[in-house]
C-alpha cells in the first residue's frame, strides 16, 4: 500500500474528526445530550488515534540499529493495536457507561433542541467526505477484493483503521440522529440513552476487530498466496536451482518482505560460480515481488532420503547432532 494514500486519508480524517469534536461538545454543552457527549468523545478518540497512526508511520521510518537490525517497520502494527484499545475504552466503554447512567436520569432535551439534529446533521456531511477520501484511497491498492478481504489482509493497517473508524464515526451518527430525533418527539430522555447505548456497542465491536486483525500482523504474516507463488516461480526459472527445499517468509513491515529459503543446487565447479547463481536468484526474486528486501538463500545439494529423513538437506552435507549416532548417519549419507 502507498504510504502517501494512507497518510492522505489519515490527514483527511483527523481535520473531519478535530472540527466535528468541537461543535459536539458545544452541543452537549448547550442540551445536556447523551448521545452528544458519546458522540464528541468518540470523535475526540478519533482525533487521537489518527495522530497515533501518523507517529507510528513516521517512526517506522528509522533507520535499521545494530539492536534492531530489521529496523522498525512494524512499529506501525504496534500503534494501529494501540489505537483499537483507545476505541474501546475511550469511545466503545465510555458511551456504554454515559448510556447507562443517562438510563436512571431519563430528562429531554428542552432547552436548544434545534442544536444537537444541526449539528449531527452537518457532521454526517463532514464525515462522509473523510469516508470518500479513505474509500477513494483503499481502491487505489484494494484491486478485486472485497472489501471484507482487503480489511482482513491489507498488510498496511492505516487505510483499514480510518475505513473502520470512518465508518463506524457515519453509523454512530445516525444511532445519535436516531436516539436525539425520538427523545425530541416523545421527550423520554431515554431514546437519548438507547442511542448512546448503540454507538457504545457499534465501537466496542469495531474495536473488537481492529485488535485481532492488529494482533495477526503482530505476531507476524508471512507472504500472501500469489506473491509465495511468484517468488517459488523466479527461485526455480533459473538452472541455478533445482529445487525448493524449504522456504519461509515474513513481513517486517507493510512494505518490506523477508524471504528465506534453503535451496537445492547442482554441483558447481567453484564458489565463485554458486555465489553468481545465488546472486541471480535474487535479482528475480526481487523483480517479481519488489517488497522483497531481504533474501537469504542457504544452497545445498538435495537428496530424497534425506527429506525422508526430515532433515530437509542432503545426507552427505547434514550436519549431525549430538544425538545422532554415528552409525545412524553413515547410514543416511549411504542412502
């Protein structure tokens, strides 16, 4: 994913949410909302977690550090986790506690009821052009999937949060239009809870899956299934390799691969000649999948037996452990 797609939508978002903060509390202030104060907390909650989004895309841009020498491209991850735990508790909990305690003081709205639809109504619109911007963004990396998918394995969490965030800020508007617009019909105060109620449940959930989600790249990811075929394909093209003997990969960061790989070869006359093969390898490797930054290929020479084994290298170039007896590995390398 574009980095610049990502920190443009997170842009768009945080000047929507800063805007939209201010004139809910002013609201709130004004009609003693509950769905005013939930929704200008959540908006607060937002604002915060689009500024977190941008400080952990700036400080995955560090240079690599003899402590770190993978560098800190996931640090992304570790702020886009960051920012679904500030949801639930900021946003998600808060308005559920708001909801309850609006619950047992179950007052209308009597004083400025023309604010709270005004300013619901105008922050719909403002929202739904941060929304665009984001979608407008998603579909330049999104392809065919959909958009399910692209949540669930976009590698780059910046445009999913802002897609999930953005959303969820457009569904708890009308959840607060609703619960607003029904208090200043029946004046029953609690139509203003059953709102705050709804958008404190619609974050709780959002909140939900932006941790697991998080939490997967987190961990770690390896490859998606097309670029893995692209990779086995620009290993094996060459007569430098014979075969795959085994192969992992693993995101470092939303832009940046590592790919290892154990790899069998035909005898070579020197090393000089291995090392140009190896060198080859690479070169395809990274021109098909161009994330790809670090490769490390191991060379062996493959033997069946020894993939029966489970050793996954040839007999006569394994390594034996201290458990081997001696016998024991006489008798792989014979076969």
């Amino acid at each position: 994913m574009s980095a610049n797609g990502g920190t443009k939508a997170i842009v768009a978002a945080l000047l929507a949410n800063v805007g939209i903060a201010v004139t809910k509390f002013i609201a709130f202030i004004l009609t003693g909302s509950s769905s005013m104060l939930a929704e200008a907390i959540h908006s607060v909650a937002d604002s915060g977690n689009q500024g977190l989004l941008l400080l952990g895309g700036k400080r995955a841009k560090r240079e690599a550090t003899p402590q770190h020498p993978f560098g800190y491209g996931r640090e992304r991850y570790i702020y886009a986790f960051i920012v679904s735990i500030v949801l639930f508790s900021l946003g998600g909990l808060f308005a559920l506690y708001e909801a309850y305690h609006k619950w047992s003081h179950k007052g209308g709205i009597t004083e400025w009821q023309w604010v709270p639809v005004t300013v619901l109504v105008a922050a719909i619109i403002m929202e739904s052009f941060s929304f665009r911007t984001a979608i407008k963004e998603s579909n330049l990396v999104r392809g065919n999937q959909s958009w399910v998918k692209f949540i669930r394995r976009a590698k780059a969490p910046e445009l999913p949060v802002v897609l999930l965030e953005d959303f969820g800020a457009l569904v708890g508007l009308v959840f607060a239009l609703f619960g607003v617009g029904m208090t200043l019909i029946t004046g029953n105060g609690r139509w203003d809870a059953a709102g705050t109620a709804m958008i404190g449940v619609l974050l709780v959930v959002i909140a939900i899956t932006l941790a697991i989600e998080t939490k997967s790249l987190l961990l770690g990811e390896g490859a998606e299934q097309h670029d893995l075929a692209a990779i086995e394909q620009a290993i094996t093209s060459g007569p430098e390799v014979e075969r795959i003997i085994h192969m992992k990969t693993l995101y470092l960061g939303p832009e940046e691969l590592m790919v290892a790989a154990k790899i069998g070869v035909p005898p070579c006359e020197s090393a000089e000649e291995l090392a140009r093969g190896i060198n080859a390898v690479e070169a395809r490797i990274r021109s098909a999948v161009p994330i790809a930054r670090l490769i490390y290929l191991e060379p062996d020479i493959y033997s069946a037996a020894a993939e029966r084994a489970g050793t996954g290298a040839a007999a006569p170039t394994a390594v034996p452990g201290p458990e081997d007896e001696p016998g024991e590995v006489a008798g792989q390398a014979g076969g």
